[in-house]
C-alpha cells in the first residue's frame, strides 16, 4: 500500500511539474502569436485590425491581465476571417488564457502527492495529521487564485474575500482581547488608523510624494520601504500606541476600560488630522498612490499567517493565563499569574494585529483618510466577533465573510426601486440594505445567544468523528 501510495504522488507530480512548465511557456507567448495568427502582415494594411492589436499589445504591457483577455477577445472576434489558426496556436491560445487557472491546479496536485508521500513515509504518525490540513490549505489558495481569474480581480466575489480575510484578522485580534482575556475594549478602530496611516506613509514612492503632500512641501519624509517592511512596522506602530495607553488605562475594568479605550480611538482620529502633523499625516487630506496588492491572494497570506500565529498564542501557556483572568482575576492572581503583565501583552499583541488589519485595509481601500476609522467601525468589528462567538477562533472568521457578504452584496437589491407590472414593491428603496441587515442581526443574536459557533472551534476531526457516527448509526437501523 506504501508503494501505491508512492507512486500515485510520483505521477501527480510529474504531471503537476510538467503542465506549470507549459503555462509558464504560454505566459509570455502572446506576441509571438499576434504574429502567427497574421502572418500575411495584413494589420498593416487594415487601420482598425491594427488599432485592435495594438489594443492588446498596450493592455499586455501595462500588466492588466483581465484587460488583455478582454481586447484579445474582441481581436480574435472580429478579425477571425483574417487570422490564421492552427492547431498549435489555438493550443498556446488556450495556454495563455488558461495558464493562472492551470498553474494554481497544478500547485494543488503538488500539495496532494505531498500528503500522500507524508502518509507513506511517517510511521511515527506525528505529520499525518498536518497531512489534510495542508491539503486543505492548497485548495482554498489555489481555489482563490482560479476564481479570482475566473471571475475578475474586481468583481463583487473577489471585493467580499478580500475585505472579508481583512476583518477576519481584526475580528480574531480583538477577540484575543475581548472573548479570550476578558477585557472589554473598544479602541480597535484607533489602531488600524494607526496601522493604516504607517503603511501609507512609509510606502509611497518617493516620486509621489510632492503629488500626495502638495499643501506641505512634498512632506518631511522622503524615503520609502517595501510593502511587507511597511506592514511590520505598522503593528509595530500601533502596538507602541497601546503600550503606552496601556499603561494608565489596564488598571481599570468592565465599562470603564471600553470608555477609555474608545475616548483613545476618538483622540487619536482628531490628532492625525491636526495641521500642525501635515507633513506627516498630510492633515485632513486623502493619502494615495501607495503601494497596494493586486491579488486577494495578498490579504488571504497575511490574514492567514496572523491568524495562526494568535491561534499558537492562545494554546500556549500565555493563552492558557488569558484564559484564566478572563474566567476568574482572584483565582489566576491566586496562582501566581501577574495580571497586569498578561492583560498588557495581550493588549500589546491584540493591537499590533489590528495594525497590520489597518495596513490591509488601507491597501484594499487605496486611499487612507483619518475621517472613516469612526467609532463605528470599532462596533461593525465588535458585532462580528459576538456573532461568530466570543472564545471562537473560527467563529470569528466565518462571521467575517457573512458579515461583509450580507452587508456588501446579498442584501444590495434591497436599496433598488422594484416594480411588478404597474405596482411598486414597497419599503425597497435606498437604505433599505441596512434596516434588512439589522434585522438579520437581531435574529442572529437572538436564537444563537452564544454565537454561530460558541466558545467552540471548527474541528476537522470533531466533523469526521461526527460524520463516523452518523453512518455507524444508520448501518445499525
């Protein structure tokens, strides 16, 4: 059965291996088959065949992939009587409009022969079970990557996954703080601004400055690091913010702290948008033409691996002392936990996520203005983690997508004027979206009193126990 095993994943790789080689072939092929597909030259002898190739060419060098598929299409469409098609150029074609899709598909097989050589090889049976998750793992990033192609980069799919990832990451850092440790605050929102504004202002090519801080001299810094840097040092930011305000604001508990940290989130939004930091800040106006992603793949990676890194926290013995002031103050002092050290650093931790969620948003937004990290914000990121389950991990997440994908995109048609013959549909009109909402929020809240999922996580040995159970029980009947 080893053997089998072995050899199944040798031939999904080999196949794997070979059909990336041939898309990444047809990645760049596309000028040389403009050239194919007219070989008789007869663009230069036709004004708007020429015109529509070079639409394509234009579109190939600015790097818009979805732009390109689109011109080519057009080309092809109009001006097939013209071009010549072999079977090898409508091979390479379907190469070229296929290679994403091809590629991430591959990658997946890949991930598969992995897990079946680790199932073969691991008598110790200590990696079998990071097999399946790393299958999984593979086909959520590769499914990523074929939709996003599929579909389009901005398509309302796409919009809905990649905010979603970013809350998903807020809603899990500030779960951390409020369903973990137990302490209820609502400063959230002033350290994604903060996040938000140390990416912005740390990644703005230096050739743009002069454009972004034209009321202030080009702006008093005049360098720029990579994104990925800029990210680090915006938790970073952020996590030296709440330190400081840590310091006082710890020492309270229940609704005093949530003031406190809400009067921060409030202060600090009128500070970046005072003059006197313009050259800094930019004052009240708009900071843009940072660098932003160009995947949800970018979000979903970063998301991701902070979201693990909190899930390594909590099951730690840190976590474990979280846990246990959140249950019972005297009892964790009791033995022997300094409660002030362990509610600053989950404070401290909490906020630096938070950050980089407010460098992610700043990146999905492409503009950053101080005016939009409202308190409300605060409350939409406080709704989902009560909604996905306060000590839920998963629960969060899942609350995430549901979250922005009721907000952004199922409920839309609610805000359109409807009419059935000569009758208008009552009650549908502009703002309807948001009392539809409010009211599937109330009912949420009101049958799942604990949330979706509770203090519970997404098991996937827990689902495949259950699912054992239930056919052992219907083989009995």
């Amino acid at each position: 059965m080893k053997t089998v095993k072995i050899l199944i994943a040798l031939v999904l790789a080999v196949c794997a291996v070979t059909v990336i080689y041939f898309a990444q072939s047809a990645k760049d092929s596309l000028p040389g088959l403009l050239e194919t597909m007219d070989a008789q030259q007869l663009a230069a002898q036709d004004d708007k065949m020429l015109k529509a190739r070079d639409r394509v060419t234009d579109a190939l060098e600015e790097g818009d992939r979805e732009k390109t598929l689109r011109n080519l299409t057009r080309y092809l469409d109009g001006f097939s009587d013209k071009l010549t098609f072999s079977d090898g150029v409508n091979r390479e074609l379907m190469l070229f409009k296929n290679y994403p899709v091809l590629t991430a598909g591959s990658i997946f097989l890949l991930a598969i022969a992995l897990a079946l050589v680790v199932y073969a090889l691991d008598k110790g049976k200590k990696f079998k079970k990071l097999a399946l998750p790393l299958v999984l793992i593979a086909a959520l990033y590769c499914g990523i990557y074929i939709v996003e192609n599929i579909t389009g980069v901005n398509s309302m799919l796409m919009t809905v996954l990649k905010k979603g990832a970013i809350y998903a990451l807020i809603a899990v850092s500030m779960n951390l703080l409020n369903g973990f440790t137990g302490l209820f605050s609502l400063g959230q929102a002033g350290f994604m601004l903060i996040g938000a504004y140390a990416y912005a202002i740390l990644s703005i090519p230096v050739e743009n400055r002069a454009q972004v801080y034209q009321y202030y001299a080009g702006g008093l810094i005049q360098f720029s690091l990579p994104p990925l840097l800029s990210i680090v040092i915006a938790g970073l930011a952020a996590a030296f913010f709440a330190f400081l305000i840590g310091l006082p604001v710890l020492r309270l508990k229940s609704d005093y702290l949530a003031i406190a940290t809400l009067g921060f989130a409030e202060i600090i939004r009128a500070v970046f948008q005072y003059e006197g930091l313009g050259p800094i800040t930019n004052g009240s106006n708009l900071l843009r033409r940072f660098t932003v992603f160009s995947t949800a793949l970018y979000p979903f990676a970063i998301a991701g691996v902070c979201i693990a890194l909190i899930t390594l926290l909590i099951h730690s013995t840190y976590g474990r002392a979280f846990k246990a002031i959140r249950d019972d103050e005297v009892a964790a002092e009791a033995m022997g936990i300094n409660l002030f050290a362990h509610k600053q650093l989950a404070f401290v931790i909490s906020s630096f996520f938070a950050g980089v969620g407010g460098a992610l948003l700043a990146m999905y937004q492409t503009t950053v203005q101080a005016a939009a990290f409202t308190s409300a914000m605060t409350y939409e990121i406080l709704l989902i983690v009560v909604i996905g389950g306060m000590g839920s991990i998963s629960g969060s997440v899942i609350a995430s997508f549901l979250f922005v994908a009721a907000s952004e995109w199922w409920l839309r048609f609610l805000d359109n004027e409807t009419m059935i013959g000569s009758f208008q549909v009552p009650l549908l009109r502009s703002g309807f979206r948001m009392v539809a909402f409010s009211a599937v929020i109330m009912a949420v809240v009101l049958f799942y009193r604990k949330g979706i999922m509770g203090d519970k996580e997404f098991s996937l040995a827990r689902m495949i126990g259950w699912t054992r159970r239930r056919k052992e029980a219907h083989d009995e009947r």
